[in-house]
C-alpha cells in the first residue's frame, strides 16, 4: 500500500516513513506544500498523511483541491492543533479521519489501515474472490484453504491488483506503486515481469485460475473468468 507523507518536521516525517516501511506500506514524502501538490498530481496514494501546517501553504487547500479534482485518495489529516472547529474543518474539506499531535506511531499506522479498508475493501479484514483469500489484517492469503507463501513484493503487488480488479493497470503505475520515489532507479521492467510471472505461478500452483492476465500493449488486468 503507498502512502504521502506530508510533513514539514523531518524527524516526525523520517519516524513515520520508517515506521511505516516496517509495516509493508510504500512511502513517499514532501515537506512543503508545493512538492506536495505535484506528487498528489503525478501519482495515486492509498492514504495521504496531512499537516494542515505547512511552511508554504495550508495542508486544508490541498485537501480541498485533491477533493474539487475527483481523486479518491484516503486523508489522514494529523496537526498539532487539536480544537474542535479544527478537526470540523478538516472533516468537511473531506478528510477521512484526523489524528491530533504527538501520537504513537502504532495508531497512526492502524489508522491508515483502516481508511484503506473502508476505501479500498469495504471495511473488511478478510477479502473473498472466487476461491482466493486474502486476510489484510494478519496478510494472509490462501486459496481453498491452502496457505500462498508470498514475499513482501508479490503481495503488496496482489493487494494493488485486487483494489484495481477489472482495471488495466500500466506497467509504469505497477512501479510507481511498489516502489514510490525509488521508482526511476529502474532502467528495464524485467524485475516486474518477474514480480508478475512468480506472483501468477504461486496462486495457479495454490489452485487459483489464472486471474492475472496480460493486456497486449497496455499492461495487465486482475479479473475473474466468469461462467
């Protein structure tokens, strides 16, 4: 799952990022409001992390225009300010949910979780397609029964294909996604093919269809073969 952090006191940010990455979410950063308005532009983000106060900007406005421009990126607005006309605003502009200034980073992250499962898988820690389960909670997946050893990679990468089933989904939006600000590292897209191919073979080995297929000159699709 990738997250924006955006944060203007670099040791808060580099403790979230890192706490975070721990718990297998891809993060990118910005600390001023214009960096942050272009990465919010450029990319797709399951959760933004949001100070309303930013050196540059208010954190609000950014809000507001992700909101007016139709992007469905779950908010997290977290601020030293902890009135309640504060946390009305943020509510109002569309945030998700608003987390007062200091606070374990444990409840940040089950925080964020639980915007992406509202958003993205109805509220539920467990996800049944067809005979494919997959527990987001304990990050689990299984197929009648059967537990599908994943890496870190294939289920983050399984995860990205199922909030976006029936979707095609680009190879450069699979890079983006996985590796966030470290994306332009990669000079081929071998490692993905990879990431795919192993990803396929272990849900097909685990008795899965093949729900992962290729779309000539465009990317690769997630869907179920109907009867």
């Amino acid at each position: 799952m990738k997250v924006l952090i955006v944060e203007d006191e670099k040791l808060l940010s580099k403790s979230i990022g890192e706490y975070l990455h721990q718990n297998n979410f891809i993060c990118d950063t910005a600390a001023q409001f214009y960096e942050a308005r272009e990465k919010v532009h450029i990319n797709e983000y399951d959760c933004i992390v949001l100070d309303i106060t930013l050196p540059d900007g208010s954190g609000l406005q950014l809000l507001k225009e992700l909101k007016n421009s139709g992007k469905t990126d779950g908010v997290l607005i977290i601020s030293a300010k902890n009135s309640i006309g504060d946390r009305i605003a943020g509510l109002d502009a569309g945030a998700d949910d608003y987390l007062s200034k200091p606070f374990h980073l444990a409840e940040l992250s089950a925080r964020i979780s639980s915007i992406i499962r509202r958003r993205s898988f109805n509220g539920n820690n467990v996800i049944v397609i067809d005979k494919l389960f997959v527990n987001i909670h304990d990050k689990n997946v299984s197929c009648n029964k059967e537990n599908i050893d994943l890496t870190k990679k294939e289920y983050e990468l399984l995860l990205y294909f199922i909030s976006n089933k029936n979707r095609v989904l680009t190879k450069e939006s699979i890079i983006e996604h996985l590796w966030g600000d470290d994306a332009g590292l990669a000079n081929n897209y071998d490692f993905i093919y990879t990431h795919i191919k192993n990803l396929r073979r272990k849900l097909m080995t685990g008795g899965c269809p093949d729900y992962i297929k290729a779309v000539y000159g465009m990317g690769y699709k997630f869907s179920i073969a109907e009867n």
